[in-house]
C-alpha cells in the first residue's frame, strides 16, 4: 500500500516543465508592462518656436523724450500806418516766402510816391539849368553844388516814398504756416512800434527742431561719439501712426542744467508733410554710431532668472541647453543685441521656455512675425 501511495503522488517531469514554462511566460509579461510604463511616463517634446542668431549692422543710441519747435518763427508787423483793406489768406493755411497777407490802404502812399517823382524830376531840370549858368560864370560854384545837392535829395525821397509803398502790400518773408491773425480787414495799423503791432505769426514746419536732453551719466559716452559721421537724431511720434524722420544734430549745450542733471540738445528734423508740429511731445533716439555685424536674437528669446539673463539654445538632436547671455540694447523689429553667449547661426527658443529645463526635447517650429507670442517672456531689457 505505501509503495502504491508513493507511486501516486510521484509528479510527473512534464509538469515541472509547464511550470516552468508558465512562470517564464508570467515574468516576461510583467517586464513588458513595467518597459511600457516607463515609455510611458517619458515627457513628451515641448512645442516651441524658435529663430537663428543672425548678423547685421544695428545703431548704439540713447532713448529720450522730447519736444518739436519751429524752425522759424517770425511774427509779421505793419511798417507803415493806414487801414488794412485786405486779407489774401486763411488762417493756419500754408504759405510761401513772397506770398501776399496783408494790403493797406496805399493811396496815401502812391500820392507820396508820385509827388516825389515830380520834386525830382524839377530838381533834375533846375541842376542841369544851373550846370549850364555855371558854364558861362554866370552863378557861383555854391549855387550849382545846392542844385546837385537838391537833386540827389529828391532822388533819395522818390526811393523812400517807393519802399513806403511796397510796404502796404504785406508779405510772407518765409515758407511756413499762419496762425490766427490778430487784426481783421478795416482796423487802422500804425507801423514801427514794436510787439503792439504784430498782425500775424507764421512758423517755419519743414525742417523742424527736436529738442531733448541728455542725461549726465551718459555725457561720457556722448562725448566718445559726439563729432562722428553716424551721430543722428532719430523721432518718433507717441503713437508710431507717422514713420520715423532721421535728422541731423543741430546743437548740443556747453553746460549742465544744476537742477535736473541734464544737458540741452536739438536736432534738425525732415518734415515735408508737416506732420510734427511745435510744442508736440515726441521719442528721439539719439544714435550715436553704428555696431557692425552685431549678433541678433528675437527679444523675447531673452530671459532672466535669478542667476541673471540666458537663452534656451537648442541642439542637433532637438535638446536644449541653457546659456548665459549678455544682452545689449534693444532694436527695431522686436530683435535684441547679444554681447556674448550665443554664436551666429545658432537656434534659440523664443517662446515657450517655462516648460523646459536643460536636456528637454523640443518640437521646434519657426518663429515669425505671424506667430503669436505662444509662450510667456521676460526678456531683458538693457539700458545704457
């Protein structure tokens, strides 16, 4: 009975090897489902936009505010006495040098004219008659010299009661705008007496003067360049709705203004259009030279953490890498200078760096200016 028992629980070798084969099965399965997991919980590539370092000729500047002024401002007055009869203008209409304003009365003036004219026509008579007498011995050198002298008195007279004349048609001396005129068709003028007699101011628009100052701190910097070929003044309108006009500096103060540390500048500015007007407050960019070949990145590339300002930079393998960076001042088109840090050429993440971290992978797209900022900045902003 024993050696039958025995028998019976005796296990057979096909059994050992199912078993074996079962638990094979069993731990590759788990090892597949743990490898799935951790592909599973890789990241995935972050979807940013990125733009190449490039290379270009860009200005060193200093950003000011200031204000536009006349370039000429001349304030128009009667010469001569009389009754205006008529205005050959309209208010805040724009005028040529020579164009007509004002007329007085000039009657008074013409029969002045024509009664000198007739003087010096008698003088002229009376000196010849006296040069003939003088010929003969007949008057004494005395009386000829008083002739000539009457005559060239009257000749005098005639061209005083010319100009007294010519001065009853108002002029316009410059090329300019009218203001609001002061006097109106039937008041009485009296000339030569000053401020009180001012009929009209006009203002010289084209060229006009911009007027800014410059900080002290920056004199050192302004002197390096001050005198330089690329030294220009550059204004902008508050709103940016009128295209920049580049100009000329006209005229930079000797001294230090004691109470707010500034030094006076003016710069002479094109407008043809005469769309900047006197007393409107306007942005200059005082451009003091120009950087060659400067290395350029969108601004919103630059970021500042509490190490300072870096750029995400990304790799062949679409990997990114972390780079301190010296940025310089900002340009137009929304591109920043870099100093050092990055290399011309190289690919830099400009939007989307809050979600990556040194050694991410990227799903780079271009960045352009029909791209919507996708991903928050705070690019550095540098200041002279």
């Amino acid at each position: 009975m024993k050696r039958i028992r025995a028998s019976n629980q005796r296990i057979p070798k096909w059994a050992y090897l199912l078993f074996i084969i079962l638990a094979a099965f069993v731990t590759y399965r788990i090892l597949q489902h743990r490898a799935s997991e951790i592909k599973t919980a890789q990241p995935p590539a972050r979807p940013v936009l990125v733009a190449k370092v490039i290379s270009k000729d860009v200005p060193l500047y200093l950003d000011e505010i200031g204000t536009c002024a006349a370039y000429e401002t001349v304030q128009i007055q009667a010469q001569v006495s009389g009754q205006i009869i008529a205005r050959h203008f309209q208010d805040g209409a724009d005028v040529k040098k020579g164009d007509l304003l004002f007329t007085i009365d000039p009657r008074p003036y013409q029969a002045a004219l024509e009664q000198a004219q007739a003087q010096a026509t008698l003088d002229q008579i009376t000196m010849k008659r006296q040069q003939e007498l003088r010929a003969r011995n007949v008057i004494s050198p005395q009386d000829l010299d008083t002739a000539q002298a009457n005559a060239h008195k009257s000749e005098a007279a005639t061209a005083a009661a010319q100009v007294n004349l010519d001065f009853c048609y108002i002029k316009s001396p410059i090329n300019g705008r009218a203001g609001l005129r002061l006097v109106d068709v039937g008041n009485i003028v009296t000339g030569n007496t000053g401020s009180g007699a001012v009929l009209l101011t006009i203002q010289g628009l084209d060229p006009i003067y911009t007027d800014f100052t410059v900080a002290e701190t920056d004199l050192a910097l302004v002197r390096k360049y001050l005198g330089g070929p690329n030294v220009k003044v550059q204004t902008y309108s508050p709103d940016d709705k009128i295209p920049p006009r580049l100009g000329d500096l006209y005229f930079i103060d000797t001294a230090v203004q004691p109470g707010s540390g500034t030094v006076k500048a003016r710069g002479v500015t094109p407008n043809p259009d005469h769309a900047f007007w006197p007393s409107e407050f306007v942005r200059v960019r005082f451009i003091l030279d120009t950087i060659k070949d400067a290395r350029l990145v969108p601004s919103q590339a630059v970021q500042i953490s509490q190490s300072g300002p870096f750029i995400f930079v990304m790799k062949s393998d679409n990997t990114v890498d972390l780079r301190p960076v010296k940025p310089g001042q900002r340009q137009d088109g929304d591109l920043m200078v870099v100093e050092s840090g990055v290399e011309l050429g190289e690919t830099v993440v400009v939007t989307g760096q809050l979600t990556l971290a040194p050694g991410s992978k990227v799903d780079p797209k271009p960045y352009g200016a029909a791209n919507p900022p996708g991903g928050q900045s705070a690019a550095a902003k540098s200041s002279l």
